[in-house]
C-alpha cells in the first residue's frame, strides 16, 4: 500500500528541506528516545498527527517532520487498508497451513486491527509447518517500551528494513505472509466544477482473482504490565510499478506462490540476498483496479459495498469532508 521505514507523505511545506533532510538522515537510524511515545496520536481514519518540532517522526521514520511552531502536520501512510474475504479453506489449501481460529470476512482492515498472517510454526520448519495466526496489524518491536509505536509501524521499505533497528531482527528470523483479496489507494481528482480536488478510493486486486499474497515481517513483544506476549505484523513496500503509479509511488511487495517457500524459511541468514530479490515490484498486469466508495475512508465501515466499483465522479456518499485527507495521498 516514505521516509525511512515507513511509507508516508507528510502534508506540510518546509522552506529548507536540505537541512531538514540531513537533520533526519543523522535521526534515523537511532533507538526510540522516551519523549517519542508523548508525540503521536491516531485520527479516526488511521493517520498519525504529531506537533511539528517532536521527535517521533523523524526517529521512528514517520514522515520528513521539520522543527517548527507551527501546529500539527498529518503523516499519511501507504498500504493503510485491505481487504480478505477469501475463505478460510482455500486459504489453507494455498499455504499448505493449519488454521485453528474463525477467519471472517472482511472488507476494510485498518491498523491495529487483527488480521490473519501466515508464518513457520517454529524456527527449523517450514513447508507443511506453517500456520494462519491472528496477529495484530502494526509492528511492536521486542525492545518498544510501550506498544503505541505500532500504530506507526504499519509498513517497512522493503529497501532497508534488513538494516533498520525496527525490522531487522524480524527480517532475519520472523518473516510471514498477508493474504488480502485487494487493497485500497486513493487518487486525486479534479472536481468538475472547479473546486478542491477529491480523493477517490481505488479498490486494487489480483486480475487473475486469486489470493494477493504480500510480503509481512512479524515480531512478539512482551507487555511488562500483563506479562503477556502480543504479537503483531508490518507489511513490506517497495516503488510502484508503472501501472499503479499514478496512484501513489510505492506498493505492497507482492508474493507469487512459488516464492513462498524462500520467504518463510525460518533459518537465520548473514545473505538476506534471496529474500531481498523478492521486494520488487509486481509485473504490470498482474494487478487491476477500480475505483470505490469513499465510505472506506473510516474504519467504522466494513461491508461488502466497499469494494463494489463506482464511477470515478460518483460514490461520495456523503461520509466526509473531501478535503479531509485520506490515508493515502
């Protein structure tokens, strides 16, 4: 569905980028500092807003964030929804996995969310020893302090995320698969009548209309209140391909069933050269799409109308502002 691990636009203009694109380069790659889980928040459609001038988006590669008085910037993130509506039985036939839990259908999955992810029961198996787990969408790193730093983890660059202090143990060694039956990018379009341009949802699936399957990394974090472990997942990008371009510049890394085996193999490995060769965009044509209801556009929606096609100028049903913006941009 960026700036360092995540994939994000930030909304905002700064007058000296240059130095702003240094400040964060020398930022990226540090551990989370305890003032960066008093920064961010979530809005009712999933994107993150943090005061410009705190330290969360620039550590966490949340956005290009420059320090300023000015208010508040909104960092919108790519791949923010999906959908699954494939059942369960032809889930488990197609990864050869056990499923032990009531996979429903859903037509809007948001960050924070559970959603199913497929993964090697174990490290030293793979192939029949694969399981369809409920995880929670939106990585929590194993050293996080708090969980809230999931909310912003929801995708990885497929480019860094074997380097990057957030992913790279997950990358190693905790590395999954996430069925979806489509995803969702917006687009802008011009009002006809001369107005404010719209973003209109576009409801993206396989031509072939079997299971999309994208490349995931997981993690286990332990609640030091509860004890408990949660477990929760980040889906890998990487740059669009020609034909989803004009929508947004990055995709989802998308798995072909064949490369299945060579991503779940549980072994550590110092050479992520095979698994990296797969985080590149899919062919043109393996895709296609059309455009939906922008009742998508909350979370609180989750019907089989969501990914029924419209006409470019129709489907604003009247659910939002337009010039809200959307998750994606």
């Amino acid at each position: 569905m960026g700036r360092g691990d995540m994939n994000v636009i930030v909304m905002i203009v700064q007058p000296d980028m240059a130095a702003t694109d240094r400040r964060q380069q020398r930022q990226q790659d540090r551990k989370p500092h305890p003032k960066d889980r008093q920064v961010s928040k979530t809005s009712s459609h999933g994107a993150s807003i943090a005061p410009i001038g705190g330290r969360t988006p620039a550590r966490f590669g949340v956005g290009g964030v420059a320090p300023g008085p000015f208010g508040h910037v909104i960092v919108i993130r790519m791949c923010g929804r999906y959908a699954l509506t494939t059942p369960a039985e032809v889930l488990a036939q197609l990864f050869r996995a056990a499923i032990d839990f009531e996979l429903r259908t859903r037509y809007n999955i948001a960050p924070t969310q559970m959603a199913p992810v497929v993964r090697s029961r174990s490290e030293g198996s793979s192939g029949d020893h694969r399981e369809i787990a409920a995880l929670r969408w939106g990585l929590v790193p194993s050293w996080a302090k708090d969980a809230s730093i999931g909310s912003r983890l929801i995708n990885a660059r497929g480019e860094t995320a074997a380097e990057k202090p957030a992913f790279r143990s997950a990358f190693k060694r905790r590395r999954c698969l996430v069925p979806a039956s489509g995803f969702f990018e917006w687009k802008k379009v011009e009002s006809a009548r001369g107005g404010r341009a719209k973003k209109r949802p576009f409801y993206i699936y396989r031509a072939d209309e079997q299971p999309l399957v994208m490349a995931g990394l997981w993690e286990s974090w332990t609640d030091p209140e509860s004890g408990k472990p949660i477990e929760t997942y980040a889906i890998l990008t990487t740059d669009a391909n020609d034909q989803l371009r004009d929508l947004h510049d990055r995709m989802p890394v998308i798995l072909e069933p064949e490369q299945f085996d060579v991503w779940l193999d549980p072994e550590p490995d110092d050479d992520p050269g095979p698994r990296q060769s797969l985080l590149k965009p899919a062919a043109d044509g393996v895709l296609a799409m059309y455009p939906v209801s922008t009742r998508v556009n909350s979370s609180r929606h989750d019907e089989a109308s969501l990914i029924e096609p419209v006409s470019e100028t129709g489907g604003n049903d009247g659910d939002r502002d337009d010039s809200t913006p959307s998750l994606f941009d």
